[in-house]
C-alpha cells in the first residue's frame, strides 16, 4: 500500500513537473529563443538551430566588459544556447563564425572596417558580416557599452525571427532620446487602471528582496530600447518621496541600471507640505524651493543617475502651482531647477482639465498650455496625450502638437487598455500608435507628430506609455497584451516602424515563424482596434464606458458631479440628432489645429466618417458618403464591430493546429468574452440611442436582446483597475 502511495506521488510529481517544463503559458515574453514545439515548425527550427550554430559559434567580448556589457553578454549566451542547442565559447580572439561585440576603443581595427559608426550615435549599433584577421565573423558594433547591449538584443531578435545571419547589414539608432514606461502603480501593490494583477513593484519586500522579475522585466525593456522607468502612479504620494522608500527605489534602481534603465518618480507637487517641512507648496516660496532642493540631493545621494520628476499637477484634483495662483510654468521650472545641477528632467503633463471650467474639455489643455510656449525651462519636457479627451479607442492626434514649437513635447500613450477592453479584449494598439505618430499636425505641412516629438538634436525627446504590466505570470493579463508593450517600445526606439512590421516581428518570437501563420495572425492583430472602435466608439464618439471603472456601455449616464464625467455630455444625442459640436458653430475646439486641418475638420462633409460626431452634432436623418443616414450608419458600425469580432473568433480556431494548446486556449477563451461583450455594447448602445431617436432599426438588423432599462440596470461594482 505504501509503496503504491509512494508510485502514485512521484508519478503526480513527475506529471506536474512535465506540465510546468512545457508549459506555454507567455511568461517568456517575446524572449522565447525557441518556437514552440508544434510539428509544423520542425524544419524553421532546425534552420535556426543550423544557422545560429555557424553563426555564432563563439562570443568575442571586449576585455573588462562593463556590466551592462556582462549583461549583453549573458543574453546573447542564453539565446544562443537555446536556440542552437550548444553554448557558445568566450573567446579573446576571433575564429570563424563568432559573434563580436566591440567598439572603437575595445577594437581599434574596427575603424578600418569603414563602418557606419556615426549613424548609430551613442546607443546605436551595426550589425554586420565581415572579414576580421581572416576570420568570417559577425560584428556587434557600437560606439559605447548602451549599443552592444541594444545590438545584442537586435542580433538575438533577428536570429529568432529568421534573418539571414549569415548576410546581415543593419544599423540602427534610437529617435528618441527617452523611450519610457510609466507604471501607474501605488504603494500598496494596486495599480490604477492596471489589469493584470498586483504592481511588480514588491515595496513591503524592498529593498532587501530583489524580485528575480525585476531582471526579467528589464532585460524585456532592454530588447525594445525603453531605457527609463517611472515607478509611481501620477495620482502620487508623498510619501514615495520619504527615506525609507527612496532606499526602495535605489533597490529597483540598482537592479535596472545595467540593463539601461533610468528610474523616475512621479512627485506629488504638495510634498514640502505633505511631509512636514513647509507652510504650503507654493513654488515661488523660497522654503518650497529650498526643500525640494534638499530632496534632490537626497535622492542622487542614493540614486546617482535618477531620471527625474513625472507631476501630474492641477488636474482631476491633484495638487498643483494653480493652488496657489501660479502657473505650470512656475511649478515646473522651479522642479526643474532643483533637478538641473544633477541633469535631471521634470517632464509635466499636459492632462489637465478643470471643474471650474465651463468650456469643452478637449479644449482646456490646449487654452492652458499653448500660451507658455517658450517659457518652460530646458530641462522640462510637456508630456501630452496622444488625443485632447483621454486614452479613447480613437481620437484626433491633441492639438497641443505642432502649437509650441519652443517647447519639448513628449507623446503619452496608454498601453493598458482602461477604454479598449481591459486585458480581455484583443485590441493591438499598433495601429492607434501609428495613427497619431503619423498624423500630418500642418504646422508646418508634413510635420507629424512623430517628427515633432523627434524635435531637434541636442532637445530632449519622449514617447511614454502607460504600462499593462502586473503580477500575473504572462506579465500583461493576455498574451495579446504583451503584442502592445513590445509595440510601443519598438515604436518609441523608432515611431516610422510600421505597425504591421511590429506585430510580425512579435508574432515570429512569440508564437511562430511560419509566414501563413505569421499572415494570419498579423491580419487579425490588425483589425482589432478597429473592431473595438466600431463596437463601442464608432463614428467620433466617445466616453461612452460605465462610471469609475470605465467597464461596459453606460452612454446613458448623465447623473454625474462634473458635466464631462458623463457620456451624454460627450455625445450629446436627443432626438434631433447626435454628436458633439466642436466645429465654429460649437464649441470651435476645431480653431485649435492648423488652418487646413481647421476648415477640413470645421465642415462635416470633409471630415473622415471615423472623426464625424467627434467635430459635429448631425441630424439623425442626414445622409452620409456611405449612402447611409447617421443613424443607419451608426447601427451599421457597431453590426461591423461584432461582426469583426465573429471573424477575429473564427480566424483564431483555424490557427488550432499552429499554436501550442495553452495558448491557443486562453485566448479562445478570451474572444469569446470578447464576442458576447462587443453583443453587449452593440445592443446596449443602439437600445439606448434608439430611445432617444425614435428611429426604427433598419431593415434586416439582428434585433437588440433587451431593452436599454434592463442594460441601465446592468452594474458591474468589481470590475478591476
Ligand atoms: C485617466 C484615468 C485616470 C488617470 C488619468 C490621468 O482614468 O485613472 O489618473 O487618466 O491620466 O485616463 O492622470
């Protein structure tokens, strides 16, 4: 009997053992350095193994590798081990088919190889084959220490998605100088709009324990070149900025720097208040000043190359200069003057609107800013939304871009989806990332928002993402989530990639290099935040998500405090007709970008369908380019959003066979929540929209499942974030 006992657990053992050796379950990111063993994939597996085999037989580092060198080197051991089944040797000198890591000053003979070093500028890289003493080798070359770490990963990526390495020529430098992440996550392990558990912050643990995840989590950022980190919500706390948390933020700090990673804090503008040491945190007050002097010496005592401050400063009622009658310019400069002497930056945000101010939300953060240009210190980068409302499934690119041009302008962007679905939804973001970074601001004609966040050397740059990242063991809640940080680091190291290009790239590491499962997978990426768009915003619309958690239909709800709380402010319906008027009869949000964009945008019949009800209030019975009526064309989108959704469902079962089961499982799992709350918005919206136009359903429309009383009465008090 005992024996059989002892047969029975080792045998579970062994079973449990076997499940967690195999299982597909994302933690592994885009860094797989395998495809995943579906029989499919054989011979691109043994392509691989071949090719990395011959390329990269050896490692060739420079001689007293630094230890972000000593990091690129231990990934490019890793992957290369994996991928060829054979760890490389470490050698001093080249042999045939190494792989060298060198610059200018650990390998004078680089400089005779007539390499195009001054493209890649100080975090760039080469890749190329070449002849090195004789030997065929492939160079890793950089000008400093940061381009091996980001060419190690490059070489890696194009091993894993099948370049030929035997034929590489690639030189890459980033386009802007920050690329970064911004956690919005708070000291008791929550995160604000976050959907994929608790924050990887483990403050209680810190600074003693340093979470192996912190390593993963950098060498991820590492491979897409996000090289800064903001720690902290910008609903912030003073108390992030106390002794005892600085030491845990010198812990994270110590972990990330040398993967490359710059840490920042968001700072609570009250804090000299807050903590003690001032009346008021006026910043003309010279104690004010003195002591967030005295806090910046404090944390470059522990931080040596701490980024700087992230305020998020008078808005939705956090503290700011407005407090006390001055303007973000006097909050930001004096921030940034305590920081200067240390080459920090103080990026403010431009996400501001007022409950004292009566006019259009979209409007505000522009009539607040613009009028500062030129007034902001060097050191100070305004960070703005990508649309002038909030993170929605589409807005026009904010008007801020392009209208101060003596002012560093950052892009934000949300990766974590608070208004495209949560973690459930599958909605790639590399479209809408795409959209606004090519988006033509006319000031002066051409010039994209990309271009205008690039700026002009010797600036500082920004792209900033709202990260998705958490606890849960595939990182981001989803598999497909992951899709979106990686977007938005590969977008923000260049913002002309294209969207398509990213998502193949990602699909190659993360599921398989196969083209028809690659072409598959991308065509259904692709689409998907435009299936979410049309099931929950089409048309121009938007905010019409539930109060607070932003979860589900709620374009009825007109109760709350603040006038631009509530949907109905937004889309304005009655039984005339729907939209909001931002046009010169309206609000005239529309004089806010350059003239052409103005007069295309200011007359309904020259404004994109996708923008129609952002810029206009339009009869529900005028007849569109479609052929449709507004309100035909409104029933038509949100039937095309599920319809989407039907097809992303299907196209996802046909890639059964060429997806491990796991993972094909869960996001089966995850469409089909997908599906029925896309139902769910489709007939929730149009019940609620029809009770206000009175207009019947156009003929041969699936009829709604209920009535919109019974969707107001749908509450969903635990949604999460
Ligand atoms: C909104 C979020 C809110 C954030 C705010 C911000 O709903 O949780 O605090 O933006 O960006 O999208 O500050």
């Amino acid at each position: 009997m005992k024996t059989m006992l002892k047969a029975l657990i080792s045998m579970l053992l062994l079973a449990c053992k076997a499940t967690s050796a195999w299982a597909e379950d994302g933690h592994e990111l885009w860094l797989r350095y395998r495809e995943a063993p579906a029989q499919a994939r054989a011979q691109t597996r043994a392509q691989t193994r071949a090719q990395v085999r011959t390329q990269a037989r050896a490692l060739v580092v420079p001689a007293d590798a630094s230890p972000m060198v000593k990091v690129a080197v231990d990934e490019l051991r890793r992957g290369v081990t994996q991928m060829s089944g054979r760890e490389p040797a470490v050698v001093t000198v080249p042999v045939d088919g190494a792989l060298v890591l060198a610059t200018p000053a650990s390998l004078p003979a680089l400089n005779t190889l007539g390499l195009p070093l001054a493209a890649a500028g100080a975090e760039g890289y080469v890749l190329r084959s070449a002849t090195l003493a004789g030997r065929h080798v492939t160079l890793i070359a950089a000008n400093g220490e940061r381009g091996l770490l980001y060419g190690s990963f490059a070489w890696l990526r194009a091993a894993s998605i099948g370049v030929d390495l035997a034929q590489l020529d690639q030189v890459s430098a980033p386009k802007l100088q920050w690329r970064m992440l911004n956690h919005w996550d708070n000291a008791d392990r929550s995160v604000e709009r976050g959907y994929a558990g608790l924050s990887i912050w483990d403050w209680p643990a810190l600074p003693e324990v340093r979470s192996t995840r912190y390593v993963d989590y950098a060498r991820a950022n590492a491979s897409l070149g996000i090289n800064a980190t903001v720690l902290n919500n910008v609903n912030a706390k003073a108390q992030m900025l106390t002794g005892p948390w600085l030491a845990k933020v010198a812990a994270v700090a110590e972990v990330l720097r040398p993967y490359g990673i710059r840490v920042f804090l968001s700072a609570r503008f009250s804090a000299p208040k807050d903590l003690g040491g001032c009346a008021g945190a006026d910043p003309l007050d010279p104690c004010v000043r003195a002591w967030w002097k005295a806090k910046a010496d404090e944390i470059y005592a522990r931080v040596p190359d701490f980024g700087g401050f992230l305020v998020k400063a008078n808005s939705e009622g956090e503290p700011g200069p407005g407090d006390y009658g001055r303007s973000h310019v006097d909050g930001a400069n004096m921030l940034a003057a305590a920081l200067q002497p240390h080459h920090g930056i103080v990026i403010w945000r431009a996400f501001v609107y007022s409950e004292t101010d009566a006019s259009d939300r979209a409007k505000q953060a522009y009539s607040e800013f613009a009028p500062l240009d030129g007034a902001f210190a060097p050191n100070v980068i305004v960070q703005v939304k990508n649309g002038a409302i909030d993170f929605q499934p589409r807005e026009p690119f904010h008007p801020l871009f392009g209208a101060m041009p003596r002012t560093v302008l950052g892009l934000e962007v949300q990766i974590t989806k608070e208004y495209l679905g949560f973690a459930s939804h599958l909605a790639y973001l590399g479209p809408l990332f795409e959209e606004v970074l090519r988006a033509d601001t006319y000031r002066p004609a051409g010039a994209t928002v990309a271009s205008i966040i690039e700026g002009q050397g010797g600036r500082p740059s920004l792209m900033a993402g709202v990260v998705n990242i958490g606890m849960d063991r595939n990182w981001t809640g989803s598999e497909f989530n992951q899709a979106n940080w990686y977007a938005f680091g590969r977008m923000a190291w260049d913002p002309e990639l294209s969207a398509d290009a990213v998502a193949r790239e990602w699909i190659a590491q993360t599921f398989s290099r196969e083209p028809r499962v690659i072409d598959a997978i991308a065509r259904l990426m692709m689409g998907s935040r435009e299936a979410v768009v049309n099931y929950m915003t089409p048309l121009g619309l938007h905010h019409l998500m539930a109060t607070g958690h932003h979860y589900g239909p709620g374009p009825w709800v007109s109760d709350l405090a603040r006038p631009e709380w509530n949907p109905t402010y937004y889309h304005k319906a009655d039984a005339n007709g729907i939209g909001f008027p931002r046009d010169a009869t309206g609000s005239n949000a529309v004089g806010q970008y350059a003239p052409e964009l103005a007069r295309r945008w200011g007359d309904a019949r020259t404004t994109p369908l996708e923008l129609l009800l952002w810029f206009h209030h339009l009869s529900w019975d005028e007849r569109l380019s479609t052929g449709r009526t507004v309100w035909e064309e409104l029933v038509h989108r949100y039937d095309a959003g599920v319809q989407s959704v039907v097809e992303m469902r299907q196209q996802w079962e046909a890639l059964r066979p060429d997806v491990d089961a796991q993972r094909h499982a869960e996001t089966a799992a995850f469409l089909a929540i997908q599906e029925r709350e896309a139902r769910w918005w489709r007939d929730a919206c149009i019940a609620y929209f029809q009770s206000v136009s009175g207009r019947p359903l156009p003929a041969g429309v699936v009829p709604l499942s209920k009535t919109v009383e019974q969707y107001r009465a749908i509450q969903s008090s635990f949604a999460p974030g």
